[in-house]
C-alpha cells in the first residue's frame, strides 16, 4: 500500500556517493590492489575508473569482501550500528519521541536500528535499494504501522515522520478502523494529555482519496503530532504524522 504523506519510491540502481579514489583489493590474490573510483554496480558486475583514466568492468566476486560490501553500498564507508535486538514494542507516543528533526538518512537510520521497539528493519547493502520507508513498524492493537520519512527537498534533513496503518475496507470504516483510531488518540492523550485541537471521528464521505484529514493535534516537544483518517485506492487507513513545525507555529 502507497504512503498518503511520502512517496515510495524503489530505486532500481544503487545511489553511487561521492565518487573516491580508493585502493580495491584482489579476493584471490590480496597482494594485488588498483587504485580507482566507483562508478555503478549493476548486478554481479561493477564498474570502476582507474586513477588514469580507463574504465574498467568486471566481476564484484572478484574484490575482497570488504571492497565488495563497500561497492554494494553505494561507495558509503560502513556504518557503525549496533545489532538491532527486539525489546517491549514502542506505542505512538514512543515513536513520536524516538526521532531527531534535521538528522540526515545515515543518523536515522542508526537510530532506528538502536530502536528495539521497532519491529521490521532493513540491512545496509539493502538499504540503497529499498530505502527506509516502509521498513520498520510498530503493531499497536494487531493492526501493522509501518514508518515513512520525509527529508525534505534535498532529502538531507529529517523533516517529517508519518506511520500508515495497513487498509481497511469500506465496510470496516465505522467497526476497525475507528476502534484503531480511537486508540491512537488514547495512546497520545496519555502521553501528551489532550489535544491543542480534537475533532470527531469523520464520515467517510469527506476523506478525499490520496489525502489524509487531521482529526486530532498535538503540540509536543518534540514537535507537532496529527492523527487522522486517509484513503488511497480505495482503502482507508489512520495516519500519525509528525513535524518539527506545523500548524500550530503559523
């Protein structure tokens, strides 16, 4: 299911950084290194420009592990991040704590991975292929929260944290989906108490598809939290958003 506040975008190459003049290591013989930048890697093979000039492809099986890891990334030295490991799962309102706005890709990441309320995730030779939306979740009430992040137009600074719950039917508008909204608003409420604006639970007839509409706002420390009620193809879901500013800064 497609996000109503970040677009999902799968890239279907790996995001070359920077491009560095490195040294790259034989996996067979480790005694024979070339120097060369990266260019792209597609698939099995990767493409490299060597400090002369020529450009060379050949087989990524052929680069030790460690150069092989390096190039799958995206030419991203690797991070340091500690083995994420499972705890007590976080509620909303932990969510809503759990992020630094102005952070870039890299922090976040660490931080989710640091996490272990979270559930899901993404390794990082993935991660330049899927990215983090729609990697980690939380589960509140059985009903799956995917995360979706927002960097701006840049895509360098945190700007936005939004959870998507899964679908709900057309049928389920006024059972499941407002039982999942009310609890939203309860797990925040007991966090933050009420609300800087409430509204009433909205008749499906005014959700527009692929928006979301705000019921409910918060105004935190940690920024300005919404809650409410989206549509996209025809299903229905709740909607967290987070922001460092928002609404009730204009």
């Amino acid at each position: 299911m497609k996000s109503l506040i970040v677009p999902f975008i799968l890239l279907l190459n790996l995001s070359i950084a920077q491009a560095e003049m490195r040294e790259w290591t034989s996996s067979t013989y480790p005694d024979r290194k070339i120097r060369g930048e990266l260019q792209k890697v597609e698939g099995k093979m990767v493409t490299l420009k060597l400090e002369h000039g020529r450009v060379v492809k050949f087989e990524l099986s052929k680069l030790s592990e460690e150069d092989q890891e390096f190039a799958r990334s995206g030419g991203k030295p690797k991070m340091e991040t500690t083995e994420r490991k499972e705890g007590p799962e976080s509620t909303p309102a932990e969510v809503v704590e759990s992020f630094k706005f102005g952070e870039d890709p890299d922090e976040v990441y660490v931080r989710l991975n640091r996490n272990p309320g979270l559930r899901g995730g993404v390794n990082e030779i993935l991660r330049g292929r899927t990215g983090l939306n729609g990697m980690y979740f939380i589960e509140p009430g059985g009903v799956k929260y995917p995360l979706y992040f927002d960097f701006g137009e840049d895509a360098e600074a945190l700007v936005e944290v939004s959870l998507q719950s899964d679908g709900f039917s057309q049928d389920e508008y006024d059972s499941k989906l407002k039982e999942s909204w009310t609890m939203l608003r309860k797990s925040l409420e007991k966090k933050y108490g009420e609300p800087a604006l409430r509204g009433a639970f909205p008749d499906k007839a005014t959700i527009t598809e692929g928006l979301s509409m705000s019921t409910d706002v918060w105004k935190t420390e940690h920024g300005e939290v919404y809650v409410g009620i989206g549509q996209t193809d025809g299903s229905f879901s709740c909607v967290i958003r987070i922001r460092e500013k928002g609404f009730l800064a204009q």
